[in-house]
C-alpha cells in the first residue's frame, strides 16, 4: 500500500544488528535526477549530529534496474534521472540511548524520523505515508506507540502512517516494544502514558499527577493545540535523563529509581524533577513548538539556525516547569523555595556568567552548551538556567507593578493564534505593549549584559528572605583550591578562573597522586584544608608526565544560597505571594 507520492517502508527483522532497513519510494522523482538528504539536527536539540552518519549502506533502482546514486555532501545524495519512480533502500544504524536519534536492539525500538526518512529535495511540503512491518513471531508482544496520524494499522499498531509533510513526519517519535500504557483525560483531551523498558512503575499515580500538570497547563493558556498527547517514557539506568518535545507528544528518559511503586517509599524530590521533565516538555507544546522564533518557522536543517531568543524559549520554559507543580499542588511553597535556591546556588557558582551574555548563550548554543568542555563552567552560562532566573526576576518586577509574566506569554499565545511568531528582538517591546514596562535594567543588564539578576532584593518584596550559608562539607575541595575532582576521585574535571588551583598550574586532567607525601584523595585532601594548612605540596601526572607544585589555599567563598519565608514579612507581601504561586 502506497497512499502518498512518497512512501516510506520500515523493517527491522533481526533488531539484534541495530539496522533499521527503510525502503523510499517516490512516485514522481525530479526529472534532471532526485536529491535526498538526512538532516544536520532536528528540532529542540541545537547541535549539528549529522544523522546521515549512521545510514551503513544505500542503493537506487527504478522498474527493478540499478539507478546511480552520487554523494553530493555529507549528508547529500542525487540519484540520476529515471523515468518511473524511484526507490531508494538504505540501512540505518540505531544504538543511540538519547531522546535525541534512534535505537534498536532484541529489547526495544525507538526512533526519530530525522534519523531514519530521507527528505525529497522539492517534495518537503508533499504528504507522505510511512510503513512500519512487524518484526516477526519473536516479537509477538511488541506494540507500536506514536502520534503519527494512522491511515491503517492492527490493534497493536503496525501499519500505515501519514503525515502532511517532511517537517511534520519528523516530529513524531516512534516507540516500539513491550509497552506499559496508562490512559488519562486533561480537560477533556485524551492523553496516554507509555513506558518502556525495564520497570515497576505506578502508572496510575504517576498518570494522577500528570493529569494536574496538564490540567494546569491547558488552563494557563486557554485552549489545548492538540487533540491528544503522548508521554513516551523509557525508564533507565541511573545515569539517563533527557527529553525532547513534540507538536503532541514527548519522548522522555528517565532513571527508573525515581518512579514510584506501589506499597514502597520513594524519593519526593527526585520524583519532583521526574514531573518536572514533563511539565518542561508539555508546556514546549505550546512554547517553541507553536510559539517560536521566526528562524524556526521553515528551518533548513541542514545548517545551524541562528536565534537569540533560546533564554524565553527554554528559560521561561524552565520558570514554568517547577512553578506549574506548586501552581498544581505537587509541590509545597516551602519545596519549590528550596529548588530555587538549588538554581540560584549553581548559578552564582558558574565563572562563566560574568562572561557570557544571556543572548549570546543563545546565539553560540550550536558550540557551547551542546558542546561542553573542562572550561565550560568558567566561559559560558546556561540559558535555561539564567533564562529561568530572568524570567523570575521578570514576573516578580512585573508583579510589584500589577501585572505578571504570565500576561506576556498570554500575549504571546494570542499572537501565534493570529498567526505571528516571535521575531528577534521583539520580546522587549512585546512587554511594554503587555505590561506597560519595558523592563529596561533587566533587558540591558540581564539578557544583554552579563549582571546577575537582583534576585535578593526582588524576593524581599515577597516576603522572601535570600540568605547565604556556609558552602557544605562536600564542597571543601572546591571552595578552599578553586578545582573539581571527577567521580574517580584523583582526575581533576575542572580548575576554575582565578583560583588557587590555576595559580598552582594544575589543570583539568591532572591526575593527583599524593600531598605531602600521603596518597592523594578527596578524603585526604578535605582533612589537611579542614586542618587549615596554608600550603599543601602535590605530586600529579599531567598525561604521563610527573610533576610537582605547591598549592595555597584560600577561600573562594562559594555561594550556598537559602530561600526562606521572612519572619517579618507584611500581609501584602503573602498576598502577591499567594497570587504569585496560586496558594491560599
Ligand atoms: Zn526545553
């Protein structure tokens, strides 16, 4: 069954080699020869990943005969011209755990379609219909979980799929396996949660709790852009964490120890960042999936598309998460103070803000923050995380004044519904015409300079008192020698700007092997500076160099930030509390 002038078949019957073998027919191939590409990167995720690197092996023929296939660039191919249609057959690799590409083993199937679909040079805007096989008996019990408007497919969703273009084809992720589906309504909109992979989770208070999310969520705007939504979750091992977001659903990854089980404890806060992730991503569905930057309107995606704006996009994003769980009852007033102090900790902890403009973080995304390095925390700063603090330091400004944020990103949906999207530059004077202040200082010290934002001043207003304790007993190391030691214990991760590790000429990679003459370890090492030794000789390898130095310890006065409720607050200020977090 071919229903769509391009047509793409996938299979995977020996899911062992990680191959997924995709057939692309196209009815109606350019007549001076077709080009077919993979993109560089696909939305949500700034970095160029060159999907065309995993297809292994690929091939042309039309009416059964061999046609020529020439590799244009590196991700590029033009098959020669022919007179019926063209089919092209290729093998692409899957072995990738991230949210981000594809994956295929005997266990589980995943995938992107930037990863797997060529895109028809001059068909992208065409309708096109995708073909997933059964893997065969082995597999009897696997399902199929995606949003892809189905055109035919069994009960267990193999079948026919189409999608009205290249661009939307490519923002459907597809899970395939043994899946646990748990079923919920939020506000009258059907919503699925799928799980896959090895799991006890308790779908049904987990589904309780999302449903409150999404509740929130549709309220805060008004109106749901979608008519169902899916959560793909794949519960994994404990270093796994990520998520993608997508016009109607999600694909999430996530430690399986921070779900809950039945009859058994579990940790409150890592299930809070848990139903965090999926208050990030659901709320993308309208904010950078709809809303969006100009430049992501029609984005070539074969280049790096360049936009200033990521701090509201993913910073506001961020705002809204955790404040969506205290708005919704999942989180306490006293829970998500704690959380903002984490943020603000790390934050005046990273070098790298008084570098880094905010929308420069933006702007370089495609070579910084996807792109970390042992100099990361000294040269650049995250715009989720700045952004996230900007736009609290925003809504509390606006608040003071009658108004809030959340005005702005009504504005912003009621925009996109007329069919505007966000132009660069535009968010300040979007503001002005909103809440009629254009936050000046904010904009020019915060977003275009490198400030920090007047945070302790701003929460005061609100009853919140900002204060800053002594660093903990974990952090001796970095707070007295300026350096970060790696999970190992003795490889140096980081030496941050100015600190008496720079002084001393270690770097990162150096590998410490004693102090004064004991073997070198965090343990020992937090001893002699508790002991306040005003100078510790060390030995380390640089590669396989040996080589001495003296290190001079001093403070480096590392920010540990505390949120609290003043005891002197005023009953005004719990009233723009109360309104601020939806608490009564
Ligand atoms: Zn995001």
């Amino acid at each position: 069954m071919k229903p769509h002038d391009i047509h793409y078949a996938v299979r995977f019957n020996t899911p062992q080699n990680h191959l997924f073998e995709i057939e692309c027919h196209i009815a109606k191939p350019a007549t001076e020869g077709q080009q077919l590409s993979l993109p560089a990167w696909l939305p949500g995720s700034y970095l160029v990943r060159d999907f065309a690197r995993h297809i292994v092996s690929i091939q042309a023929s039309s009416n059964g005969e061999v046609i020529k296939l020439a590799k244009v660039d590196k991700s590029t191919w033009r098959a020669a011209p022919c007179p019926g249609a063209l089919v092209i057959r290729y093998q692409v690799y899957a072995y990738d755990l991230s949210v981000r590409t594809a994956y295929l083993d005997h266990s589980r199937g995943y995938f992107n379609g930037s990863s797997l679909f060529l895109q028809v040079a001059g068909q992208e805007h065409k309708r096109c219909s995708v073909e997933i096989h059964h893997p065969g008996k082995a597999y009897a019990d696997w399902s199929i979980a995606t949003t892809l408007p189905m055109l035919k497919t069994n009960a267990r969703g193999f079948g026919t799929y189409e999608a009205d273009s290249y661009q939307s084809l490519i923002d459907y992720p597809v899970e395939i396996g043994t899946l646990a589906i748990a079923e919920f309504k939020a506000m009258g909109v059907p919503h699925r949660l799928i799980v896959s992979g090895k799991h006890e989770a308790d779908l049904k208070t987990i589904s309780r709790d999302l449903k409150k999310i999404c509740e929130h969520h549709i309220r805060f705007f008004g109106t749901a852009p979608f008519q169902h939504y899916d959560f793909l979750l794949y519960a994994a091992a404990d270093n796994q964490y990520g998520g993608l977001e997508h016009r109607d659903s999600t694909s999430l990854i996530c430690p399986r120890s921070w779900l809950p089980v039945k009859h058994e404890e579990h940790d409150r806060q890592q299930y809070q960042d848990f139903l965090g992730l999926c208050s990030h991503e659901y709320f993308h569905a309208w904010h950078v999936k709809r809303i969006r930057p100009s430049v992501f309107a029609d984005p070539d995606l074969g280049h790096e598309a360049y936009t200033r704006l990521l701090w509201v996009f993913e910073g506001f994003t961020a705002y809204y998460d955790t404040l969506a769980l205290v708005r919704s009852s999942l989180m306490s007033e006293q829970e998500y103070l704690a959380a903002l102090s984490k943020d603000i900790t790390r934050y005046l902890r990273t070098p790298g803000r008084k570098v880094q403009a905010l929308e420069e973080s933006s702007f370089d995304t495609w070579i910084k923050l996807y792109k970390p390095d042992e100099n990361t925390p000294n040269s650049q700063i995250s715009y989720y995380l700045k952004g996230s603090l900007v736009a609290l330091a925003m809504d509390i400004s606006l608040r003071l004044k009658g108004r809030s944020l959340d005005e702005v990103m009504h504005a912003l949906w009621q925009r996109y519904q007329s069919g505007q999207l966000v132009d660069e530059g535009s968010m300040q004077a979007l503001i002005r015409e909103t809440c009629g202040d254009k936050l000046s200082t904010l904009f020019r010290d915060c977003v275009q300079g490198c400030e920090d934002p007047p945070l302790e001043k701003l929460l005061a207003k609100f009853g919140i008192s900002f204060s800053s304790s002594k660093a903990n007993d974990a952090d001796t190391v970095r707070q007295w020698l300026g350096l970060q030691l790696a999970n190992d214990d003795t490889r140096i991760s980081h030496v941050f700007s100015g600190s008496a590790a720079e002084q001393a000429g270690l770097a990162a990679g150096d590998v410490l092997i004693a102090h004064d003459q004991l073997k070198a370890s965090s343990k020992s090492l937090k001893q002699q500076l508790k002991r306040g030794r005003k100078q510790i000789n060390l030995h380390f390898f640089r590669r396989d160099e040996l080589m001495t130095t003296s290190i001079k310890p001093h403070d480096h006065a590392l920010a540990n930030v505390s949120l609290t409720l003043s005891d002197k607050r005023k009953p005004e200020q719990d009233q723009l509390r109360q309104d601020w977090l939806e608490i009564s």
